[in-house]
C-alpha cells in the first residue's frame, strides 16, 4: 500500500507514499481508504490529517496507470471521497508543494484544507484532453468565485496557495501554515475536533453568477484560444452545470462528459503529446544515469537572426553568453535587436525591468575567440556554407578549452562532416533550433555519429534548462522535420497542378488545423529558400520530382512577403493573403504545357494527401532509424510546424486514422492520372506494419 498509518496524540495521520508525486494510483487510494476505516474504528482518534510524503501533497492521478485496469480498480476516488464525507471525524488535507488533478479533488472531499506557502494549486486535465472527473468541477466553484474556478478548470494552469488563502470569501484554504507543516495541521485538526457539523464542500450552496454571459463568453473566448479543442469547451459546460444542478446531479453529470471525452480521439492525441513530451528526452542507448558536463557559460558565434534568439534563451535561463561576431556593426546590430525585443516585452508588462536588466547583464561580446575559450558549450550560428562553419569549427576546435561541447546550428548541413573537421568529434553535435528561436519550443538535437553519449546527455538537460523540447534526430537532409516538410510542400504543388486553388490548400489545411496552410508558410518563409533546394536537389537526386509551379512564380520574383508578392499578392504595409490573377496564370500554363485537365479536388483529398506525404516520409525516417520512435516525429510537428494537437501529430493521425485505411489511400493517390508512383508506394514501414496489425506508436 503506498500509504502508511500513524496515530499521534488523537490524530490519525495518513501519509502519501507514492513517488514521485504521490499519484493518486490505486495503492495509494487503497491505503486512504483503509486509514480512514482505521480512524473510524479507533475511539482515541478524533480527528485525521492527510498529508503528502516527500516534496508535495499529490500531483493528480498516476499516469503510470493510464490505460491499465488499475486506473478503474476500487476503490475509485469517488469512494475514497465518499467515504472522507461519510466519516464520522473531520478529515484535515495537510497540503505541501504541489495539489493537483485528482489530488486537488481528494482535498475538496475533505472538512478541511490547510495549505502551507507556495503550494501550487491546479486542476490541469484540461491539458491532456480530459476535464477532472472527480468532483473537480462541481466542487471547486462552491470554494472559489465561479469565475476563478472558471479560468483555473479551463487553463488548466496551476496558482498559488498565498494567493488563493487573500481571496475574498474563499472556502478553499481554512488556513496557511508557516513551518512545520504536519504539527501545525495535527495541531489544527484538535482545535476543529469536536465542531459540528463537519463542513463539506458538498453542503455549501451552488455557486452563483452575476454575469449571465460568463459561460457563453468563456465559450466563444475558448474557440479562439484553443482552436478545435473539445476539452475546454467541456470543462465549461461541467462548471455551468454547477451553477444549475444539485451536487448529486452535478457529479452523475461531470462523470458522465468525463467517460465520453476520455473514449475520443483528442484525449488520445493531447495524451499522446503529453507523454511524448516526456519521451522525447529519453535517448534508446543514453541512460537516465549518464554523466554529464557542466555547462555554465556559453558562447555563441554570429549575432544573426538565430544567434540572437539563442542568445535570449540562455539570457532568460540566467545562463551567461558571450556573443563572438566578425564586426563591431554586427555585433551592434544583434544586440540592438535582443535589446528591442526585450523593450517590447517590458512595454507590453510581459517582462520586469529589472529582469530585463538582469538578463542583459548577463551578455557579453567579443570579436575575438580567445575570450570564448573558457565557454563550456559554443553554439555556432553563422552563415549556411560548409566553407564558412569549417573554418569556424577549426578555430573552435584550436581555442576551446578541452571537454567544451562545440555546437552547430545548421539546418541543411552534414553534422558528421562538421564534426570531422575537428579533432574532437566526439563533442560536436547539431543543435537546430527554430526561428524565433527565443520564442519556438522544438529544438533538433542532431547527433552525429561522432557525438559522444555525455555531451547527448548535457544537451538534453541543457535543452530542458532554456525551456525547450528537445527531439533527437540523426544526420540525414533535412533532419526530422525539414526532411518531412518537404514531402508536404511537394503534395501541395502538386495539388494545384492537378486542380486546386492556391487558397483551398490553405483553407483545407487551415480548418484541419494547422496555424497556417503550406502556401502562406511559403510565403512567410520565403519561397526562395524551396527554389534553391531544388535547384540543388535537380543535380544530386533528379529523380525527384517537383511540380513546375514552384519555380514558375520563384521566376517572376514572387518570393513571399519580403517582397510584397508570393503565392498570393499583398497591399503594402499588409499581411492579408490576396489571390493571386499571376500565379493562377502561371498554374494555368504548367497545366497546358503539361496537357493536364484540371479536376475538382475535394477538402478531404487534399488533407489526406499532404499529411500522408508526411506519413510516409515519417515512416521512413523510422526505418532508417533518424528518429528511434514515432512520437518523437509527432513532438517536432507539434512543436514547430504548427501541426494540431487535436490529432496529436502525423503519426499518430495516421494510427487513429488506422494503418490499413491510409495504405489504401495510398495507393488510391497512386491510381489517379499521372501520379507519382514512387513517391507514393507505402514506406516498407508502414507496409511491415499493416502485415503485422501494428501502429506506429506500438499499440493497436
Ligand atoms: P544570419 O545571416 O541572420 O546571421 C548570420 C550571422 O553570422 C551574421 O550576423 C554574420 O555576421 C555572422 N557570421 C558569419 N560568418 C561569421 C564568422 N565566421 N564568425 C562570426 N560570425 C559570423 O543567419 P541566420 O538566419 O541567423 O542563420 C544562421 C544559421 O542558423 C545558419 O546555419 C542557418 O541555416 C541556421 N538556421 C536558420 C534558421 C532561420 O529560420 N533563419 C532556422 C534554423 C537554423
């Protein structure tokens, strides 16, 4: 039993034991329960204090039991709640650290919570697609103004017991205790012993709203916050229901949207993405207990657009950075943008001025490699040319203090090679983050087949340390997510070649949910950075094949925004994507050059196919082992190419959509006139795995 049973002085104490957040599993839920029929029977107790082994009180439900039959063995956390209310002592929840999910529910069960300082107090299940399932909604808005209650349920985010214990009226917190957590709540509990009758949450009247638009507001404010989800919007419903139903009536309720919600296909993705973030650090043949190297000062070489954003990070982590440029006026430029972009956070409240001044106290710069020498990690973010970061890898590799990690930024080039040009190469590694790089969360942790297990390890914590989701990637074009990518613009050229529009690619892919259809990233991006891929790409791999529309409109200048003119026109001044007369023009000529009769293509086909391009691209990344599992490759959509989370991913978009179902579109792709036979012949993978009755993320 992950419990443990003790009686001082009139108290029983039951003792969460669970690391490493005392997740509410089913021992732990035995063991309350068998405490507290303990208590019952024991006529020297008069009261019982719950309290938190370790570091916190309870961080929810244990997910290690997600998907087990443990999760719905008895007793549930309904019957230990039912039985703290029917118990015929008061029941004190002697709360430390953290509160959490079901744990915070298990809290609302007992007569009475007392807090110490700090504690930080969240239902988060809206996160992992769910809403709490255990009194959460129902009860928590008896506690706190329904408002309150409202926007912690639908957040998800977690807030502090001190400012919890100052809001006016709150039943939540009965007291906050300094010091000594479990003698001042045994100490509480004795005081309250004999008072009668014991308050529950239960008992106190349904909560009120002044605003009669509140749920209808929170609603529409939810649709464009987090787009597509199902989860907030139920998390809603289930705290309206509250202000309407008896409590019975109102749990029955919340229980009833809790089954249907957990059964669907997003609580499967937002779970996916959940435990893939947490994965995706684990490295197959790097053990949790590989050593690792100090890393407390940081060079970064080249104050571009990515060398200032990796700069930030570190800034933010309280990391000290030396910034090496090759001029002064560079050197200016950089940090006048850092500096700019800090303002810009200070000026909209985001930031203290004090941060901002503690950051860029932390900020040097340098145009000389002897000051980097003593940095224990160097990230390098120069130009894209082998010439120009080889030469910057030999100085490195003549300057830099022995053990120090020499990191690349590069997003097309051979890590390996890079590596070589060293005589450690052992403690190079790619380190490919994402522009904005203070803002976007993925980082590409490219290992080379030089890179040395410890220095993975650093990274990964390092990774951690500057708030980012590292996913490991072998050296291949393009890594994980560029290498994919690239398959998805193809199948958009494509598509519009056939038939579609420049805007119904968009719209389909923009109501499937990406933040933005592949023609308006084009043009975000610029369509010059595809335009000299494949012109690279036509000498090394001709047989790959590109719809002539690319180059066509790269011909006549339209690189994107930067321009005023891409795949759509702009006024100036503007970002509003205007159809474009030239491009359809120039769509319509490659479609007479090529004799092609244009046909309808519906939404769904042109869903299907830029995400199964992905797919079996993704699939193949497998096999060849670029990415050791699947939801790796979903970590990086999720993080950096604004895949939606409602489907947890390409991979796993493919599992739910079921592996026989997309071999099949597959091959219908394959049949429509003048397709691309190869590019889509289902990846071995995929095929191995249809024979087999597997999915990509292991379970059918
Ligand atoms: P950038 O042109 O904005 O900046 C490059 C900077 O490096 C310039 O300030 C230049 O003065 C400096 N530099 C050049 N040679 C140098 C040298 N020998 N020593 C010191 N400084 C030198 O380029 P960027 O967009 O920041 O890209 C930098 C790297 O990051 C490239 O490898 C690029 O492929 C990669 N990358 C870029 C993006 C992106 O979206 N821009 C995303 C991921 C990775």
């Amino acid at each position: 039993m992950s419990t443990t049973y003790q009686v001082n002085g009139g108290v029983a104490v039951i003792t969460l034991n669970n690391p490493p957040v005392n997740g509410f599993g089913h021992s732990t839920r035995a063991g309350v329960f068998e405490g507290l029929k303990q208590a019952e029977a024991d006529a020297s107790v008069q009261a019982v204090v719950i309290i938190g082994g370790g570091k916190v009180f309870c961080g929810g439900a244990d997910i290690r039991e997600f998907g087990t039959p443990a999760a719905f063995a008895e007793p549930g956390l309904h019957a230990v709640i039912a039985a703290i209310e029917a118990s015929s002592k008061p029941v004190v929840a002697a709360i430390h650290g953290v509160v959490m999910g079901g744990g915070l529910e298990l809290a609302l069960g007992c007569h009475y919570r007392v807090m110490a300082p700090g504690v930080q107090v969240a239902l988060p299940e809206v996160n992992i697609g769910l809403i709490p399932g255990g009194g959460g909604t129902q009860r928590l808005p008896r506690v706190l103004p329904v408002e309150m209650a409202l926007q912690m349920v639908t957040s998800g985010a977690s807030v502090p017991s001190d400012k919890l214990a100052k809001v006016p009226g709150q039943q939540l917190i009965a007291k906050l205790i300094e010091g000594d957590l479990l003698a001042g709540a045994q100490a509480f509990a004795l005081e309250v012993a004999a008072v009668r009758p014991m308050p529950r949450v239960r008992d106190l009247p349904a909560p009120t709203v002044a605003d009669a638009g509140l749920f209808d507001k929170a609603r529409a404010d939810m649709a464009k916050a987090r787009r597509g989800l199902v989860s907030p919007q139920r998390c809603i419903d289930a705290i309206e229901i509250a202000t309407k139903d008896d409590i019975d009536t109102g749990i029955q309720k919340e229980l009833e949207i809790f089954k249907a919600i957990m059964v669907g296909p997003q609580a499967k993705a937002m779970q996916h993405a959940f435990f893939g973030e947490r994965a995706a650090s684990k490295i197959p043949d790097v053990p949790d207990n590989t050593p690792t190297r100090e890393v407390k000062q940081v060079a970064v070489i080249g104050a571009g657009t990515m060398g200032g954003g990796i700069t930030m990070c570190f800034l933010n982590a309280g990391i000290p950075v030396k910034l090496l440029e090759m001029k002064q006026e560079a050197i200016d430029r950089g940090v006048g943008v850092i500096r700019k972009n800090y303002e810009a956070q200070v000026a909209k409240g985001k930031l203290a001025q004090d941060k901002y001044e503690q950051r860029m106290s932390l900020l040097t710069t340098t145009l000389s490699y002897d000051d980097i020498a003593q940095a224990d990690m160097v990230i390098e973010a120069v130009f894209e040319n082998m010439e120009v970061k080889a030469q910057v890898f030999t100085k490195l590799d003549a300057v830099m203090k022995p053990g120090a990690i020499l990191a690349s930024n590069t997003s097309t080039l051979d890590v390996d090679k890079i590596a070589e040009v060293t005589k450690r190469p052992q403690d190079v590694v790619g380190l490919h983050f994402f522009s904005p790089a203070n803002v976007m969360r993925l980082l590409e942790v490219v290992r080379s087949k030089h890179t040395a297990k410890d220095v993975m390890a650093t990274v990964m914590q390092v990774a951690k340390k500057i708030k980012k989701v590292a996913v490991v990637s072998g050296v291949c074009d393009g890594f994980i997510g560029n290498r994919m990518f690239e398959q998805y613009v193809r199948q958009s050229f494509q598509l519009v070649e056939e038939g579609a529009t420049v805007p119904q690619v968009d719209k389909a892919a923009e109501a499937f949910g990406f933040a933005m259809g592949p023609f308006r990233v084009g043009d975000l991006a610029g369509n010059d950075i595809g335009f000299a891929i494949r012109k690279r790409r036509r000498v090394e791999q001709p047989d790959v094949v590109y719809s002539p529309v690319g180059d066509a409109i790269c011909e006549l200048g339209r690189f994107g925004q930067k321009v005023g003119k891409g795949w759509y026109d702009y006024e100036a001044g503007k970002r509003d994507p205007i159809p474009s007369a030239e491009v359809q023009a120039c769509i319509d000529k490659v479609r007479a050059d090529k004799g092609i009769t244009p046909r309808t293509i519906s939404d769904e086909e042109i869903v299907n196919r830029l995400v199964l391009a992905m797919v079996n691209e993704g699939a193949q990344i497998l096999e060849e082992g670029i990415a050791s599992k699947a939801s790796d490759i979903d970590m990086v959509y999720l993080t950096g190419y604004g895949f939606p989370l409602t489907w947890g991913g390409p991979m796993l978009y493919a599992d739910l959509m079921g592996l026989p179902k997309v071999v099949e579109l597959m091959k219908g792709f394959q049949a429509l006139p003048g397709a691309d036979q190869a590019f889509w012949t289902p990846a071995p993978l995929l095929a191995r795995l249809v024979a087999e009755g597997k999915t990509f993320n292991g379970k059918a």
